[in-house]
C-alpha cells in the first residue's frame, strides 16, 4: 500500500493517490471529513483555519460507498487560492511576483531549501514545504483509520504537554470523549487553563509554543513488522512517519528516555499465561518489541517544536542583496500543538494499516478480516 500527495499551500487544490486499498472497504466522505476538521481545529491556531473549511472530494476508487481495488484519489480545494491566482499561476512571466520571500526564516525551510534547488524566491520552498500538506496526509490517513477499525483496532491522541505545562491526568480510553471536546486536546481541565495563558501570552509576545504528542493504538495483532531486516522493523517505520510531519523533532515509543536510566530489572515487561493467553502487566516497552507489535497497546510520544513563522522575527539574511534582514512574516499559528496530535494518528495508522496488509494480505477486506481473527486465535493458544 502505498500514496502521493501534490498540491502548495496556496495553489488551487491538495491531491492525494491511494493504491493498494482491499475492496470492499465502506468508505465516504464522512469518514474523511471529520478527521480534516479535527486537524483544523484547537486552541492558538491562526486566521487561515477560518477561511478554509476542508472537506474531501473522493474521485476514484470507490463506488457506492466501497472501494473496488483501483487507487483512491481525494481532492481537498484550498479556498484561499482565488486570492493568490496571479501569483501563484504557473504560466511563465510576471516575475519578480507578488509576496516574493527572499528573507528567509530560521528553523523552516526557506533558505536549505533554496540554496538545494536554486530558488531566489522562497515561495517556491515554502509552499510545498508548509505544513498545510498535512491536510493531504490526514485525509490519506483517516482511510487508514477506517481500515483499522474495520480489523478492530482503535487509535486516540492527546496532547501531553504544552508550552512545558503537562497533562497530569493519566491517559484513559474512558476520556476519549473529553479529549475530543477539549480544543486543546487534553483531559486535564486545569491543564488546559494554564495552556491558553501560556498561548495568549505568546502571542502577545509574538512568539510561538511547540508540545509533546501522545498517540496510542489499542487491538494490534501480535506480529505487525519483523526482526530480520532494519528496514522491516515497525518502530523504524513509525518512527520515520512521525519525524516526516513538518516541526516534528523527536520521537520514543512507550518509556524509552525514561527507561534509559533504569536497570533492566525496571524496564522490561514481565510476561505471563492465562486464561486469555499472554500478557503483561507493564506496558515500558510500549507495544513493540524487536520491531514487532506484541499484543499490548502501542504508546508513541513525539515532540514538536515551536512553529518557526514567528510575528517578531529573528535575524536573517536577505538572499537577494545578502544584507542583514528580519525574518519573513507568514500568517500562521501560535502554536498547532493540538492539530498536530490528529496529524500523528493519521500517519501512524497509515503504517499500521500498511503492517496488516503486508503481514495477511488479501484483495477483499472480508478476507483480511478472516486472517487477522485467525491470528488474533492463535496468538492465544500459541
């Protein structure tokens, strides 16, 4: 299973190519839609939530509420485009073009990127490099989401820390719904206060705040990912996934730093038999093992740094003239902490949902759900 996606942060459309989907899948644009709004949503974000409402267009790839086998494609408009069609036209001439960026801001793209492919104006970096492609990768991801529910797995994010304040509630599959009305995204309610001064006072300062992401999966079959080649191993794949999100900075699966400084005798997950086969009491290990899921819920944490548009910028450098310059204003986000818990989930369950279909494959999603049962069995009475 596999996908592209195509599309600038202001040019006329996201588009995104899915192959590899199993037939039969029910899918429709309310299994999509909610996931993009989700990712739209939370508390510090800026202006251009407002203008665009994303909703998903589904233009191959599936009929009558099910997908046939053939790739996937899904459109999602970028309604801010009808104010940027001059400058973002692609027949030649006009140049220099409106809103050209030649100061480059620190932490983003704009002056690696423009140095690689030899770009005087750092639109052309920063509108594929901006995090609105992650619109795409949400809609791609929320049909791997339904996927996995089709297969019973269920997957929730929340936001762990921001700012440096902590969520200090235990995570619970019991808050989902408090999570959910949370436009921070956290069960914690005195939390989320001290989160919105620590927002609205950045803001003030014209600064910007990054986070820590907790995402979790419960219902995994025993055996997703391998041992045997680095490549194979699913921690890597997650990982990857999760460092590929734009602002994305660090990633550990379960206690990882935590049990880097305890003795093994501490970290490790005692395992026992029972009634209902193997399990573990202690979950350090976060759900993997050698690379490979082992039953129990997979906890993957990802840091996020603070978004690097920033309302009173840093020092930089005019790429034109080489003169000392302030960095670039983009409208943008105090902080997208809350949005960026959604966008985990998404990529997550994509290469979850990919582990399933390499691991039982099938054509037709009766047919994996038939091996993945037959797994989920055998793992009991193995």
């Amino acid at each position: 299973m596999r996908y592209l996606t195509a599309g600038e942060s202001h040019g006329p459309q996201l588009t995104a190519i899915i192959e590899g989907l199993p037939s039969h899948l029910p899918l429709g644009k309310g299994d999509i839609d909610p996931w993009l709004r989700r990712r739209q949503g939370g508390y510090g974000r800026g202006r251009r939530m407002v203008i665009e409402t994303d909703e998903a267009q589904i233009l191959s790839g599936v009929r009558a509420g099910r997908t046939t086998g053939a790739p996937v494609t899904l459109a999602i408009e970028n309604r801010d485009h009808r104010n940027w069609t001059e400058i973002m036209s692609p027949e030649p001439g006009g140049e220099p073009r409106k809103k050209a960026l030649t100061d480059a801001r620190p932490g983003h793209a704009d002056l690696t990127g423009g140095i690689k492919y030899r770009h005087k104006d750092l639109r052309d970096v920063l509108e594929r490099a901006s995090a609105r492609e992650t619109a795409a990768r949400v809609a791609v991801g929320s049909v791997a989401l339904k996927l996995l529910s089709e297969l019973g797995v269920e997957g929730a994010n929340y936001v762990a820390s921001l700012g440096g304040i902590e969520t200090r509630q235990p995570f619970s599959w019991d808050a989902l719904e408090t999570i959910e009305e949370s436009d921070l995204r956290t069960p914690d309610a005195d939390a989320a206060v001290m989160m919105r001064e620590r927002i609205d006072q950045a803001k003030k300062d014209g600064d910007t705040l990054g986070g820590i992401l907790e995402v979790r999966f419960r219902g995994l079959p025993v055996g997703l990912g391998s041992y045997v080649h680095w490549d194979r191993k699913l921690d890597g794949k997650v990982a990857q996934a999760c460092l590929s999100v734009q602002a994305m900075k660090g990633v550990e699966i379960g206690r990882a730093f935590e049990n880097a400084v305890k003795p093994g005798s501490g970290v490790h997950d005692a395992v026992y038999y029972g009634e209902g086969g193997y399990a573990r009491e202690t979950n350090a290990a976060g759900g993997l093992e050698a690379g490979m899921t082992n039953g129990e819920e997979l906890i993957v944490r990802v840091a996020m740094k603070p978004i690097a548009t920033l309302m009173k910028p840093l020092p930089t450098v005019n790429v034109v003239t080489h003169e000392a310059s302030d960095a670039a204003r983009e409208r943008s986000d105090t902080t997208a902490v809350p949005a960026a818990g959604v966008i985990l989930q998404c990529v997550i369950g994509w290469v979850l949902a990919g582990a399933l279909l390499e691991k039982f494959g099938g054509d037709t999603l009766p047919e994996l759900q038939e091996r993945v049962q037959a797994a989920r069995a055998y793992a009991r009475t193995y």
